[in-house]
C-alpha cells in the first residue's frame, strides 16, 4: 500500500503566484505577473488560519490538520505592483489533501498528495485567475499514513469548488457598480485616516514624503480603491483562502465551522465527508478501527436443528447400579459359535410374560453373568416357560393333611385281643 508523508508546522511552501498587475503610474490593471511566494506552514500569524493537533507531535514537528491555511502576510517577491500590499496582506496558501484513517485532535491530518511534495492552493489572481494549485510544500520527515481513493477525490473537488467560489465572488464584486458604491466608504474611512493621519505620522513625514516623490500615494490609493469592492466582499461573505472573520457565512469563515456547535463537522466537512463515504462505499467508520473479522462460513445443510433441551420436569437422572450387582458380563469368546437361538415356548406355557406395569420404577440393574435367569416379577402373571434344555426346577410337594394317606385295613394297628403272641 502506498504511503504519503504527513506534513509538519516547519515543511516550507515554495509558490509561483500570478497575480493582477497594476504597475505604479498606470491607470488601471494591465495584466497579470508571477510573484515568488516563501512561507513555513506555521507563518506570522500562527493560528489564525493554521491548524494543526496540540497535543498530537512526532519526534520532529506538530502533525498539521487538513485545510490548513498559511494565511495572510505570505512574503511576495516580483515586478513592481501597487496591489501589492493587499496581495500580501490578504495572501493564502491551503492544504486540502488529508487522510480520515489518522486523526489529530479529531480532525485529519494533512499529507503530501506527491509523497514528499504537496500541492497547496495559493491565492493567484484575484480577478485576472482564478486561485491555482502552484504552491508547492516539501514535505520532509519520516512519519507517514495511507488514504484512500474517496478521500483524494473529495479532497480535489472542495478544491476545485473553493477555486471557483473566490473567483466568482472576486468577479462579482468588481463590476463597476460596486465600485461606484465602495469608493466614498473609502475615501471617507480609509484613505482619509491612512493618507492624512497615520502616514504623515510615521517618521516624522519622511515615509509620506519619499512616497510623494515617488508619484506613489495617487497610485496607492487607486489600486487600493480599485480592489476594496472585492476586499469589503471577503470581509462581509468571507473566502475559502486566506482568513474570513468567524461570522461570515461562506469560506474559512461560517463556511467552514459550525456556529450552532463548534465541535461538530462544519457544513463544508460535512459535504466532504458525504462524498468521500460515497465513493468509498463505506459508512463513517473511525479510522483506527481495524478490519472487519471475515465472515463466518454457513452450517451445513444436513446438519439439523440442534436437539432440544430435556423438559423441565424430566427428574433426576437414574441412580447408577449398585455397588454389589457384580462385573458386567464379559463378551463371548471368539469360539462360542453362533448365539444360541431364542427358546422355544413350552406346550401349554400359556400366554407370554406381560410386560411390567408402568409403575415399576427404574429398570433392575442387569444379573452377572452366573446369577441364572432372574426370577419373575411377583405380579408379572403367568409363569413365563423355562428354558429349553434346562431341566425344571422340582416343585415342591403341598404337606399332606393329617391322616391323609394310604387308608388302612379294618382293625390294622390294633392289638391282638388277649395279648401274647399272635394267633397262627
């Protein structure tokens, strides 16, 4: 998986701006020229548009948050411009390119989309071009992270809308109706203080006197008044680069925060993160969380519900034979032959054994194996018929009664009348 460096408050931004050219004695803007642009990401004005995570460093540098700005004051250096000092002071330069998989106080961090160079939108123009991707961020270090494909496409089309939403407005607001409505507030609150005040204030006169010579206060307060339109703009609806006041209701103003809750998504985050779940295919899932576990395969077909559960009321499980039943039976020797056949019934044996009665309990532990055939139940019925082959068992003879017997003859065992010896 590829990797991109994260970039830190010390990485450089190295920029080729072109912006409107008003060249000082001319009349009005006559084209536009490039401007060497130089600023750390961590400039002058610190956190005034800067972002980046407090808590969250590296062992070189603070981790930088996504839509980082460098913001106002960016050094230009070029051909003379009497824009100049506005460009300068309303200057921007924005990280747009940051990965949701790692977070830095809940927020992206910024990446650099070139691996170790990054693309930031810089403030060119503002009413000749459009702002463009021609700041470029070296992005040194050894701390890096991954992003995924929604992440760099959402990113490039809050680009490309952001791009687009300053040049309209810079257009806008310099028709010349504007202008014609502006210069007065102008002249009256601005030109007047700066010009007849704070200017011959400053060096005892002598920075109002070399700008005399030079034929620069007429031009100043031209270009001045030429650009304020577009610049009342950015103060009143705010722009995407540079720094907008927190209530104006577009740009890095209420554009970019939330003012019903400062600690939720923006409604410009919001939008981007919408776009980027969509082409990612995924809900907002928190970056860190790890993959999800595969899922697990199916039963089987013929596996079958699984047995139910024994009823509540079935009792405790039958008592295990008692101590004395003896061995179990061994199994039949490898000689014993075919199993002897079944018995056959004796002839007039009667009817077979009835099965026991429901309430007889638990089964009687099984006889060992010499204890011979268990005697039969008492109220089992009919005697069940012996085995075939094993003599049956003598019944016992019922006690005669007394005097029963052989009856005797008439007179045995009376004595011989008259005694002595019997008669012959």
């Amino acid at each position: 998986m590829a990797t991109f460096n994260v970039l830190k408050n010390f990485h450089p931004m190295i920029g080729c701006d072109w912006h409107d050219l008003m060249p000082p004695g001319s009349p009005s803007i006559t084209g536009k020229a490039p401007y060497l642009a130089v600023a750390p990401l961590v400039w002058l004005t610190y956190n005034l548009t800067a972002k980046w995570g407090p808590s969250t460093h590296t062992h070189w540098g603070w981790t930088m948050q996504r839509q980082t700005d460098i913001g106002p004051l960016i050094p230009h250096i070029g051909a003379p411009n009497v824009l100049l000092p506005l460009i300068i002071a309303f200057s921007g330069s924005k990280s747009y390119f940051g990965t949701s998989r790692i977070l830095a106080e809940g927020k992206p961090v910024a990446i650099a989309i070139a691996k170790i160079i990054n693309t930031n939108l810089n403030c060119d123009g503002p009413t000749k071009m459009p702002p463009l991707p021609t700041g470029f961020v070296l992005a040194f270090t050894t701390h890096e992270t991954s992003v995924t494909l929604g992440d760099v496409l959402a990113d490039l089309a809050q680009m490309v809308f952001d791009s687009l939403l300053q040049f309209g407005i810079a257009r806008f607001f310099n028709l010349p109706i504007f202008g014609k409505i502006c210069t007065p507030i102008y002249e009256k609150l601005l030109f007047a203080p700066i010009f007849n005040k704070l200017l011959p204030a400053l060096g005892n006169g002598a920075i109002m006197n070399y700008l005399y010579k030079k034929g620069l206060v007429e031009f100043l307060a031209k270009g001045v008044a030429i650009q304020l339109p577009l610049h009342i703009a950015g103060i009143l609806l705010g722009s995407p680069l540079g720094w907008s006041p927190s209530w104006s209701p577009v740009g890095s103003g209420g554009y970019a925060t939330n003012p019903n809750d400062p600690d939720s998504p923006s409604r410009e985050e919001s939008v981007h993160d919408a776009l980027r779940d969509y082409i990612n295919g995924t809900g907002n899932q928190h970056p860190s969380s790890p993959p999800p576990s595969p899922t697990p395969p199916p039963p089987a077909a013929d596996a079958g519900a699984p047995p139910p559960p024994p009823p509540a009321d079935a009792g405790a499980p039958p008592s295990p034979p008692p101590a004395d039943a003896g061995a179990p039976a061994p199994p039949p020797s490898a000689d014993a032959g075919a199993p002897a056949s079944p018995p056959a019934p004796a002839s007039g044996s009667g009817a077979p054994a009835s099965p026991p009665p429901a309430d007889a309990g638990a089964p009687a532990p099984s006889p060992p194996a010499d204890a011979g055939a268990p005697p039969a139940p008492a109220d089992a019925g009919a005697p069940k018929p012996p085995d075939a082959g094993t003599p049956a068992p003598k019944q016992a003879a019922a006690p005669k009664p007394k005097g029963a017997g052989i009856p005797k003859k008439p007179g045995a065992g009376k004595p011989p009348q008259g005694g002595g010896a019997p008669q012959r």
